[in-house]
C-alpha cells in the first residue's frame, strides 16, 4: 500500500497497474544524451515527461535473457528502429569508475545485454513516431515528438535500481532520516542495499524504510525499487495513464510478470 499521494502527474506519483498488466510542447530531442541516429538539434532545453515500467515485486528476478527478448520484442513490433544505432551503458557492481558508453547497431543491441551479468546495464534509443514508429502511448496529434526508450537491468543481488531516487531515507530501525547515499545511473540511481545507517548500523530494510520524494510523498523502500525497468521519455504527459499498446504490455508481462507505472513529470531529458 502507497504511504504518500501525488498528483496525476506530479513529480514521483505511482500509478498501480491491474495484474500483468509544465511539459514539452515543441518538438524537441533530450539535449543531455548523445545520439548518432537520428539527428536533431534541439532549440532549448525544456523539461519533459518520463514513464517508467518496472515489476510490481522487487523481489522477483529479471535474468538478461529476460530483459533481452524484452528489448528486441521492442525492436520486432516496430517501437524501435532496427536501422537505426542504439546506446549501451554499462556501469560494473560494485562501482569503481564510470559506465562504460558505446553506440552499437540496434539490431545488435538486445544481444548486448546479455554480457551485463554482474553489472547494471542500460540501453536505449530515440525515435519519431511520425517517421513510422508504432507509438505505445497512441498519441495521434499531429507533432508527437520523440520517444525515448531505456531498458535497465540490474545483475546483482546487492544493488537495486531506484527510477525516481528519493531526497531522503527514514531508516526502519531507528528512525533517522537523511540523505541517501546512491550512485547515479543514466535518469535513475543505484541502491547498494549492505549501506548501512550512520545512526544505528542497521543495513537497508526494503520492508521498514521510508523514501521520500522530491515531492514531498512518502513510499516504502520496496516500493521504489526494482531490479529491471523501461523508460520512455515523451514531449509531454500522454493521455492514458495506463500503457494503452496491448502487444507492449504483452511484452512487458512476459519479461517482468506484473507491472506497475511511475510517472516522474517536468524533468530534464536524459
């Protein structure tokens, strides 16, 4: 059960899926990530609209094989384009340096994934569904922007992926709240869960702990973390809260059994 409300779309609101299953108004490419193909200068940098799928239990494992058809299940249903290139990142656990960062054809990309074992690694590419991209969120105005598409896995039993990383960690045991000591990973972070509190020595307790966001709502741990997830990154908020495309949920329920829906609004591209 949610421990704190947002809005709708408000920055770090949670929207519950059924089991299995200001923005952007200009059309505009995310500035911060480097992309071969296609290419688009951006006039500003706006802020922007970021979904986030990921399992409904942090408990259950997503393996690379896993997160592999996912990607190119994405990538035979026309939501990405396999003509175009597509950006791994790799970051090895526990970090000692930066990811490593390599563009690659998307067709050879899903592959990729699978040498991530003991790393967290994510892969992504933009498209335009103007130019023939099946659109998830089935926005039919005549300028839907772009799509942003990362898939993150985490292959490592110590660390957790946060999407929406919290201001503030209230330990279980004791009660001390403060900042979190997290490593960032392209739009979301990195949670080593043998962190222990500076208070009492207790290590991380997805059960007891409280995270609270930027917004001010407050979560379980459990409930911000997982251990695989999809971003799409849009212009704009879409008008469905739910993913709409039944051929993505397909895919989604396939990779990650249940699924539940992270609305992160008025952020910076990625």
């Amino acid at each position: 059960m949610l421990r704190g409300g947002a809005g709708r779309h408000e920055r770090g609101s949670r929207h519950r899926l059924r089991p299995g299953g200001a923005a952007c108004t200009s059309r505009t490419m995310p500035v911060r990530r480097e992309r071969v193909d296609p290419i688009r200068t951006p006039a500003q940098l706006e802020l922007c609209h970021r979904r986030w799928l990921l399992p409904d239990d942090v408990g259950r494992a997503v393996a690379l094989p896993q997160a592999a058809r996912l990607w190119r299940g994405l990538l035979d249903l026309g939501v990405l384009d396999p003509s175009a290139e597509a950006q791994l990142e790799r970051l090895s656990l526990p970090a000692a340096g930066q990811p490593d960062q390599n563009d690659l054809p998307a067709a050879a990309s899903a592959g990729a994934l699978l040498a991530g074992a003991g790393s967290a690694t994510a892969v992504s590419q933009v498209v335009f569904p103007e130019e023939g991209r099946r659109d998830p969120y089935r926005d039919g105005g005549p300028d839907p922007g772009y799509r942003d598409y990362t898939l993150y896995v985490v292959d490592s039993p110590r660390f957790l992926l946060l999407p929406l990383p919290p201001v503030d960690l209230t330990c279980g045991a004791c009660g001390k709240a403060g900042a979190p000591d997290l490593t960032s990973f392209g739009a979301a972070s990195l949670l080593d869960l043998e962190r222990a509190c500076s208070a009492c020595g207790a290590r991380h307790d997805l059960d007891r702990d409280r995270a609270t966001l930027l917004s001010g709502a407050i979560f379980l741990l459990e409930e911000l973390c997982a251990r695989a997830a999809l971003s799409i990154e849009l212009p704009r908020a879409p008008r469905d809260e739910e993913l709409p495309d039944a051929g993505v949920s397909d895919l989604l329920r396939e990779a990650f059994g249940g699924y539940d829906e992270l609305a992160d609004d008025g952020v910076e591209p990625a």
